[in-house]
C-alpha cells in the first residue's frame, strides 16, 4: 500500500463498499481440526487480519471494522483471554509502525477500561501515531458490545444535556464518523450477529461464510465483495423506486 488518500485513488470504482465490518469466527475450530490448542487459531487469525487491512486498503474501503473481542468473551477460560490480551498487545506494538507507513488509521473500539494498564499503553501509542493517516480507517472493536455502544452513547447525551435524536446518538457512538457497514461479513459458518454492530449494522447487507476465519483469504474477501455488488439496497423503499433513483 502507498501513502496516499484511498478514498481520491478509488473515486473512480464504484463497487467496492466503503465500510466493511467482519465477525472474525472459527478460530478454535480452525486449530482443533489441525490437532493444535485453540489459542493457535487465533495467532493464525491475527495474520489473516492483517492480510484483510492490505487487500482492503488496496481495494479502496474506506472502513475495516474488525470484531476482535466482545464484551462476553470475558467468560472464556482464563487462559485463553490471557493469551489474546497478550496478542493485542503484541501486534500493537510490532505492527503500528508498519500501518503508518501505509496510511491506516488505527482505533480501537470498545470499553477500553476493561483493560490493563499494558494493553491500554499499546493502544494510546498506536492510536496516537497513526491519528492524522487518512488512508483505511481500521478499527479494532475490542471489549466492544452493541449494546453497550447504544447505552454509552446515550450516557454520553444525557451527560452533555442534549436531546436523543437518531443523528444526536448516532454521532455519540464509538465508531468513527458515524459511518456504518456496507457489507457485514460473518465466518465460521454461525448466522448471527452477536452483539456487533447493532445500531450501525441496520441496513447492512450481511453475508456468512462456513470458511474458519483462518481460511478466509483476499480471495474469499473479493468473493463476498462480489456478491454485495449482486445485491439492490433499498434502504426501505420499493425496488422500482430504487431502480429510478438510479438512473
Ligand atoms: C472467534 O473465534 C474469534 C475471537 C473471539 C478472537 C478473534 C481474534 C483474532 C482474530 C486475533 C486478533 C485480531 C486482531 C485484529 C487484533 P472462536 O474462538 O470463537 O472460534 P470457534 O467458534 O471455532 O471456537
């Protein structure tokens, strides 16, 4: 990826959904069908993680929101929060300087409190040098819960004194800009949502993969891609209202 602004190189392509946000599962399952612990599918998630912020700054998205870590995965076994805490950590610090390079902005998305002071380091650092990129908004939702995003964003209202209007919370929540997901991809082959995106996922269009998410590569990516571009959104009106609009 060069340093420049993706949104100026993509003006021109028009398929490609702006905002792209991916439940990253099957990562358990992924190391137990190789005989590994779990903990080893999510190392092997993390590079596929990476590898999705390369094919989409290259493709033009402007937002990649990553599920890395719900508020509910705290009540998993010890050990296995132990090592992803230490993962996070980890890939912070050996790849912020590499995201910069390549213009993405990184933040973090979530209940950040919920951390330790480590992991919170980690991530006012990466945070803070990449703040002024304006290539890929990359955002990491970690300790991140839907609901808890729509009730800190009310808190956050009635704090200031301001009317709740749609606009008024939406800007409150804690993904960048408001912006919301063209394409909500889930792997691993569940159809749900778990908690993600509530508020911003309204009128997604959702696509579930059965690949693990170790196994879902740029190819699986522009594969979903493509059939997004299959898709008419009509945001609730009718087809032919749509169809008009359109031309
Ligand atoms: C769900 O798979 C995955 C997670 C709870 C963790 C996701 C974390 C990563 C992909 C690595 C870190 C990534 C970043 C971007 C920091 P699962 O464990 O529920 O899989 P299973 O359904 O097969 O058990």
């Amino acid at each position: 990826m060069l340093k420049k602004n993706v949104s100026e190189q993509n003006k021109s392509n028009q398929s490609v959904p702006q905002h792209i946000a991916i439940i990253m599962d099957g990562n358990g399952r992924w190391a137990q069908a190789r005989g590994k612990k779990r903990v080893m599918g999510h190392k092997a998630g993390m590079e596929r993680a990476r590898e999705m912020a390369e094919v989409c700054g290259e493709l033009g998205v402007k937002y990649l929101t990553l599920f890395a870590f719900s508020s509910e995965n705290w009540n998993r076994p010890k050990d296995e929060v132990s090592f992803l805490m230490e993962l996070f950590a980890t890939s912070l610090n050996n790849e912020s300087k590499k995201l910069n390079k390549n213009n993405v902005k990184l933040t973090i998305v979530g209940d950040k409190d919920g951390f330790d002071s480590k992991l919170r380091k980690a991530i006012d650092k990466a945070e803070a040098l990449t703040a002024n990129n304006n290539g890929l908004y990359l955002q990491i939702a970690a300790n991140y819960g839907g609901r808890w995003d729509i009730v800190q964003a009310a808190q956050a209202l009635a704090v200031k004194g301001r009317e709740i209007t749609e606009q008024a919370l939406q800007s409150e929540l804690v993904t960048a800009d408001g912006s919301e997901p063209d394409l909500l991809i889930r792997t691993g082959g569940e159809q749900r949502i778990s908690n993600f995106l509530l508020w911003q996922a309204a009128y997604s269009e959702l696509y579930f993969s059965d690949r693990l998410w170790p196994d879902f590569d740029g190819d699986a990516l522009k594969g979903a891609i493509a059939d997004f571009n299959q898709r008419q959104r009509r945001f609730g009106k009718t087809g032919e209202q749509v169809a008009s609009e359109s031309h």
